[in-house]
C-alpha cells in the first residue's frame, strides 16, 4: 500500500529507555509506520552539544537502537541509522547557518535554558543546535515530523530557515517539513515531581528485570495526604493511578478508583498490582530484546545499512542544495 509521506524524528543516544521514552516517543514510532515512510536517527552529534564525556557514546548508541527494534521499528521499512554515519548532515548545517540570523538562535528559550544548565559549556554547537536539527529533517526532504506541542517553535523554527535558504538561493529545492502533532502524555517519575528522565534517576527501564521493575514500582511516590493506611486516598493526584490507566484493565482501575477513596486497598498493594501488569505488558519487548541482544552484530548492521540508505537520500538532496547555492 502506497504510503503518505517521509516522516523523519531524531532522539539523542541515551541508552535503555525508559517508561517516559516509551509512551512519550517509541509507540508512536512504531505505529507511524503503518502509514509512513518511516527514518528514525540517533543524533549522536547533537548529544555531543551537552555531553560531558564520551565515553558510553558508543554502548549507549547501541542499547537504544537494541530497544528500538525491539519494541517493533522495522528495519526492513524504516531506515535506522546514526546521525554522524552520514556526514552530509554537516554540510547542510553550515549551509543553512549562513541563513540563520544570530540573534533569532540565542533567542530561542531552549538555548537559554540550557546556557542556564551548562554555564561552563555554553559552545558554539550549542548555539547552532535547531539549525542541525533542521538539517537532519530537510536533508531527508521529510514530509512530517512527529512533535508533542512544546517542541513546535523548533519546527516553526525549521521551516522558517527552509523558507530563508529557498529565498535567498532563489530554488525550491528544500521542503519546508509539516508538523504531526502527537498527543504525547506526560510521564511523571517515581519521585512524583518531575518528567521521567535517567539524568535524575527517577526513570523504570523497559529493559529491567521483573524483579527490578517491582522494586522501582514500590519507590513511587502516592497521594501524599495518604500518610497511613486506614487513610482515604485521592487517586486523582496519585502517578501510580495515571499509570494504572495505561497498563491495567478497566475493571482494575475502577476498583483502584474507588478502594483508594474508602481506604479499601492500599498503596503497597496497589503498586503491586500495577507493578505485576507492567512486567506482563513488557514481557514480549523483554523477550525479544534478549533475542536479538544474543547477536549484537545484527544490531549494528541495522544501523549500517540505514545509514547506507539514508545516504542515497542525502547525497540526492546535498547535489541540489549545492548547485542551488552556485558552489562551483
Ligand atoms: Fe495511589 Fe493506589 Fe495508593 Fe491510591 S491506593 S494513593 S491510587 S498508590
């Protein structure tokens, strides 16, 4: 069946993913394909903007691509690869960049907040990022590009250098990329405070042990008014109840819906039930994980051939991107 366009999405190599990169990103990844030509890349050079240190670049570039086909991205239709294995991207940003008026870049609230994050590493990367970003989505001539709302400036931001290089180059050649906004549910970590994420450690690996996943499950913060048992809880404010909604039946979240208003259930055992339903859901991902991490080759030479089809694509876009510009 004829698909309805070329989506293109990037996320940095952060190794195992977790509950938040699985319902924020990996779903969605997987059902785009059913109607999308699907390129999924890890952007490894924009990782290098805020990363410390290199050192687990490479393992953890791995342990994600390993999650990704195992939650169901198909390599045999989609094309994943690494960011830095196509190095045409790093033409295109310095072509854009002379597009890209200065200002409009430290402008932008995301460069602002991370020069607040990383006052010792405000570099000059870190400035150019949404132009790399914008050069990985049009050097693949990317119809959409799947975004939950907060990221929308940065699209906003793509089509407006697409639109400058176009004018300025007199030519068509680059498509300005569409927007799909995904409805992108907001994961709470166990702390119960902030947005899932493994920099504060606050994160359920998909990949843990049942046993593992128990024990993190068994850290989440409830309904903080519950202080003892014989306490009614409000399920309303409790991210367990949230994830219960994802991961339980609809007869277990009525009944945890209302045993928690009448103390009728507590929280240990709540957590238990959630924990157990979140185990017998990623069973089939864990499973084959542990398949496919028998041959780490194949997970390296799914990569390589992305990478391989990836560059028929940018080599194709680049020699009109130069001779738009007149480079001799
Ligand atoms: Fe949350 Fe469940 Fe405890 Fe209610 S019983 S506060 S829903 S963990």
């Amino acid at each position: 069946m004829a698909k309805k366009g070329r989506v293109f999405s990037g996320a940095r190599p952060t190794g195992r993913q977790h509950l938040g990169n699985y319902l924020g990103a990996m779903l969605n990844y997987v059902a785009l394909q059913e109607d999308y030509d699907c390129i999924y890349c890890i952007v490894d050079v924009h990782a290098l903007t805020t990363l410390e240190t290199t050192l687990d670049l490479r393992q953890n570039t791995y342990e994600m691509a390993l999650d990704w086909l195992a939650v169901g991205i198909r390599p045999e239709e989609s094309i994943v690869f690494v960011q830095s294995h196509v190095p045409q991207v790093m033409e295109l940003h310095t072509y854009l960049s002379m597009v890209t008026p200065l200002g409009k870049l430290t402008d932008l609230p995301t460069f602002k907040e991370k020069a607040r994050e990383q006052p010792h590493n405000v570099n000059y990367g870190l400035v150019g990022y949404p132009v790399l970003m914008t050069a990985d989505i049009v050097l693949y001539k990317a119809d959409l590009v799947p975004v939950g709302v907060d990221q929308a400036p940065h699209l906003e931001f793509a089509r407006e250098t697409v639109r400058s290089f176009n004018h300025r180059y007199n030519t068509q050649v680059l498509i300005e990329p569409q927007m799909k906004v995904t409805q992108v549910p907001k994961v709470i970590g166990i702390d119960g405070q902030q947005k899932m994420s493994k920099s504060l450690n606050n994160h359920i690996e998909l990949a843990a042990t049942p046993e593992e996943t128990r024990q993190r499950v068994m850290q989440m913060v409830t309904d903080p008014q519950r202080i003892r048992r014989s306490d009614p809880g409000n399920p309303d404010v409790c991210n367990v109840f949230s994830m219960h909604k994802i991961f339980s039946s609809p007869e277990q979240v009525e009944m945890v819906n209302t045993e928690c208003r009448r103390a009728g259930i507590g929280c240990v055992d709540c957590k238990k039930l959630f924990a157990e339903n979140l185990n017998h859901h990623l069973q089939p991902f864990r499973q084959r994980r542990e398949e496919i991490s028998q041959n780490p080759d194949f997970v390296w030479d799914v990569l390589k051939d992305g990478a391989k089809r990836a560059s028929q694509i940018a080599e194709a876009t680049m020699v009109e991107v130069r001779q738009a510009i007149g480079l001799p």
